[in-house]
C-alpha cells in the first residue's frame, strides 16, 4: 500500500488532541509577500494542507478539521471565489486516491448551495468512496459557518419537538449537539490559526467549549512540521479541565 512519505521521521508524542481543528490563514499575504498573486498562495496553502493530513495519519490524530472557506467567504471578489472553488476541485481529483490508500474518511461540512455542481458531485463521491475508511476522519469545512451550523440544529430540534419525537423537557447539550455537522466526532480539542489572527471566525463555536487555542504569526503556506510538532507536545503536556478541579475527564455524546 502506497504511503504518504512513508520515510518521513515523526514524533512520539503521548497525549494527542482526538480532534484538532485547523484556521488556515495567511494564503493571501504569503503570495503578495512574493509579488505573486493570491491563488498561488492558495496553491501553496492546499500543499501545506496536505502535509498536515499526512502527518496527521501518521500520528494516528482521530480527526482533523480543515477550514478551508467560511460562509462569510463568499464575499470575497468572484475571480478569487472562482479561482478557489476550482483549485478545491482539482485538490480533491488528485487527492482521493492518497486518502483512500491512507484509510481516510473524508466529509465536507457548510452548505452546498453555492458550490458549483461539479464541486458538489466530486466532493460527494470523496465522501462515498472513503466513507468506510477507518482511519483518519478528516473534514474540510467549506462554505461552513458555525453560526448557521447551530441555527439550522435548533431548527431541527424544534421540528422534533412539534413532531413529538422528543419531549421540551428532555433538551439539554447532547440534543444540540447531536443535531450539528459535527455531531459524529469528539468535540475540538484544539484550534491552530495561523497568521497572527487572533480570532475564531465563526469557526466550530459550540464544538470549541474546552479547546485550547494556539495563534501562531506564521502565514499558512509557511507552517513547517516542526512547528506542528512542537504545537502538539506543547498541548500534550497541558492539563485540561473542563472547568473542574479534576483531570481531564471526556464529555462524551450519547
Ligand atoms: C486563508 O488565506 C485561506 C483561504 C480562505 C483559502 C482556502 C485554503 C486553502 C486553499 C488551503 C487548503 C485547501 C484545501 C482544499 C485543503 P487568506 O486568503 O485569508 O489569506 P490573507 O489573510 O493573507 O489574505
């Protein structure tokens, strides 16, 4: 089986986070920083992405999230849009066959509406053809917005509530939670932005309750193993917890 640089050197690294959730930022100012244009910085970006996923199943991380294009994207200049929505395209033709050697399960997140359909077909058969995949769960967050994410999961909720398939005073955390995009994968256990951003961006809001977040100056195309590894171990000898005196202990989803 074909391996993603199968003699690349890796870590130990004890205590990984389940789910890592990533802001990948700074595409734009690394191209400009080169007098290039800003989809070369994405192309670089999408490069970076996917080191990150191979060194990702290479540490055995659970899950990783990729934000790749916020609803709040769409505002972006439509030759920008364009450009983007057609690199995705193309990442995702060249890629599936690496994630399905790697035992990747692969899911897009956010709306669909806007996509352009042959977007939305490639990234459904992605879906389709890893979606017994054991390994590695990796989301790319894509015309994702959290908000919108826990409006239309409340929606849901109130649905089940006037179809009588769940009774008002039964509603707690797990209800909302099981009624979200993420609802099949642990909560975040850390967030990484890069380019000096100290923002989340209407990034996993709810997912994000007890993630720890690292804001790092480095553009994206410029993250460098090293960093990641160093991000890790430093997360790895942190303590969590969960607002109580205790270690950390999981909040599990029914
Ligand atoms: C952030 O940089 C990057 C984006 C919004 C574009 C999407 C990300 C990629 C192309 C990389 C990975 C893609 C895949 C498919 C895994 P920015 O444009 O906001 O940069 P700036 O803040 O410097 O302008």
């Amino acid at each position: 089986m074909k391996k993603l640089h199968a003699d690349k050197k890796i870590p130990q690294i004890i205590n990984l986070p389940r789910h890592l959730g990533i802001i990948m930022d700074g595409n734009g100012r690394w191209a400009k920083l080169r007098g290039k244009r800003r989809i070369f910085g994405h192309e670089a970006g999408v490069l970076k992405a996917k080191e990150i996923v191979e060194n990702s199943v290479r540490l055995e991380i659970e899950a990783l999230t990729l934000y790749a294009f916020s609803s709040e994207n769409w505002k972006r200049p439509a030759k920008e849009i364009n450009g983007l929505m057609r690199l995705f395209e193309r990442t995702i033709k060249k890629y599936t066959g690496l994630l399905i050697e790697n035992n990747v399960r692969f899911k897009q997140v956010g709306s669909k509406d806007m996509l352009p359909k042959s977007l939305i077909r490639k990234l459904e058969q992605m879906e389709a053809i890893t979606s017994e995949n054991t390994g590695l769960k990796l989301t790319l967050a894509l015309a994702y917005g959290s908000r919108q994410d826990i409006v239309k999961g409340i929606l849901k909720i109130i649905d089940d509530v006037d179809d009588g398939r769940i009774n008002k005073n039964q509603i707690d955390e797990l209800t909302l939670s099981n009624r979200l995009s993420f609802s099949d994968l642990p909560d975040l256990d850390l967030i990484i932005r890069t380019s000096g951003e100290t923002r989340v961006s209407n990034f996993m809001l709810w997912e994000m309750a007890y993630s720890e977040i690292h804001f790092t100056e480095t553009l994206w195309p410029s993250f460098e193993d090293q960093e990641f590894f160093e991000i890790l171990e430093s997360y790895s000898q942190s303590e969590r917890r969960f607002g109580s005196v205790e270690k950390e202990t999981e909040l599990k989803k029914a």
